[in-house]
C-alpha cells in the first residue's frame, strides 16, 4: 500500500558482550556485598534484645523524631523555593539553584562547621540569637534538625521542582480564568497536581535526614538521648560493640531499602 510505514523489526536480543557482562557482574557484587556482609554477620539470635536495649531505643527514638522535624521544616521552606525557581524568571535563577544543590556534594562535616560558623555561639547570627533570645542552637536536639535540613533539603527541592515543571500549566490558568487568586491556586490546584512527586520529596528528605551523621556530630555533637541518631550510635558502637554497630547499620539499611523499594516506580521505572 502507498505510503505506508515501514514495519519495524523486533528488537534482538543477542549475547551479552563479555566485554560488558563481566565488569557489570564486578560493579554489582561491589555494591550488594558490603551490603549482604551486614546480613550474614548481623547476630540475629540476640537482634531482639539489642534492639531493645535503652540505648539503640533511643537513639532510634530521637533518629525518627529529628528526622520527621527536619522534613516538616524542609516542606515549609523547601517547597515555596522549589516552586520559585520552576515558575519564575529572576536574574541569577541558574546561580541560585547551584547554590540549593550544594548540600548535595558538599562534605557534610564542612556542612556541618559552616553552620557552626554561622549559628554556633559567636557566629553570624549564633550571637544575636543568643543575645535576643537566649536560643542556643549548637549541641542540642534542635541543632539536630538544623544540620539533618540542610543536607536534605536539596532532595525535596529537586523533587518538587521537577514535578511542576513536568505539571500542566493549564489547570492553574483555567483556576485563574475563573476567578480563583493566586493562593487558592496554589493550595488546590498545583500542591494536588505535584501531590506525586511532593510526596516522593518528602520521603527523600525523611530517609537522608535519617542517615546524616557528618554535619550531626560536627554541629550538634554526640550526647546520648538529646544528639546521638541512629548513626552516631553505630559510630560510637563500632568502637566498643560490633555486634550492636551491626544491629543498628541494619536497621537503617532496612529502611534504605524498604523506601527505595517504595519510590522504584516513580524514580526507576523500567521500560
């Protein structure tokens, strides 16, 4: 028939090159060894009772709480920045949203003295909250959630940024046409649209404010019950306990995975 499209061929699928299999294999058991070392040498007849000591429930305890904090803090900052920078044009947008991704490859105990510097006691805005307020943020649990937010925040931003840049602008203008403010389209119309990949953010945030350990111990140091998360725990277990270091480093590798596993569709969706 004239004009018809070519049939496409199906697609082969040939050997493997060894060329490519072999360091596949390597990088792969690279990566899901040290991971499986945790399993095989974690001491499952007593991973009940170390679980349950004072100490790991802390730790634990004050790891969720922290955590859950810094991401509540994140969303109130983190989405009003994210939707400034997909919706509009300002000069500098490109140097700005560099400087949001800096936490993301920045050492986090560099993250961690550059809070210092700027909320410890003699920082730049560290004496003036002291002297105003008597708020002393260094060293405390609220410190915690200061240094959690920083190095987590880039990962609900990115999110969010993206997911209204990927949204249809013409349910907002077809709100605004009917009368709707800027608010009001905002609060039902975009936060719902982006509700997908908002919430894909905020889990992000949640897990990597989980794990921070490096600008923890830097700016809010390793006092147990106030300070010390789940991996300042494992820190300071490694030195004493092996056995409960590897209790504690599998159970944030439980919810590494288990979030991961979660988000696979969203983030790793295979064709």
């Amino acid at each position: 028939m004239s004009g018809a499209l070519p049939a496409v061929a199906p697609r082969r699928r040939g050997r493997v090159p060894a060329a490519l299999l072999i360091p596949a294999g390597l990088g792969l058991l690279f990566l899901v060894l040290p991971l499986a070392g945790l399993v095989v040498r974690a001491p499952w007849t007593t991973l009940p009772q170390r679980l349950t000591a004072p100490g790991a429930l802390t730790a634990l305890r004050l790891s969720v709480q922290t955590a859950t904090l810094a991401t509540l803090f994140c969303l109130l900052l983190g989405v009003p920045l994210a939707w400034l920078l997909a919706r509009v044009e300002f000069p500098g947008r490109r140097l700005v949203r560099a400087l949001v991704t800096v936490p993301l490859v920045l050492p986090p105990v560099v993250g961690g003295v550059a809070l210092l510097l700027v909320f410890g006691r003699r920082g730049l805005l560290g004496g003036w909250l002291d002297a105003t307020f008597g708020v002393t943020l260094p060293f405390t649990t609220a410190g915690v959630v200061l240094a959690e937010a920083f190095v987590a925040m880039p990962f609900l931003v990115i999110a969010v940024e993206g997911a209204l840049r990927a949204a249809d602008h013409r349910y907002e203008e077809a709100a605004a046409t009917l009368g709707a403010g800027r608010w009001t389209t905002f609060t039902h119309v975009t936060l719902p649209l982006v509700a997908p990949g908002l919430a894909a953010g905020a889990v992000l945030c949640w897990a990597r404010a989980l794990g921070e350990f490096g600008a923890t111990i830097t700016f809010a140091g390793n006092y147990p019950g106030r300070t010390q998360t789940m991996p300042l725990a494992v820190y300071l277990a490694l030195e004493t306990d092996l056995e409960s270091a590897i209790v504690l480093s599998l159970v944030l590798l439980i919810v590494s995975v288990g979030i991961l596993a979660a988000l696979r569709d969203r983030w790793m969706a295979a064709p």
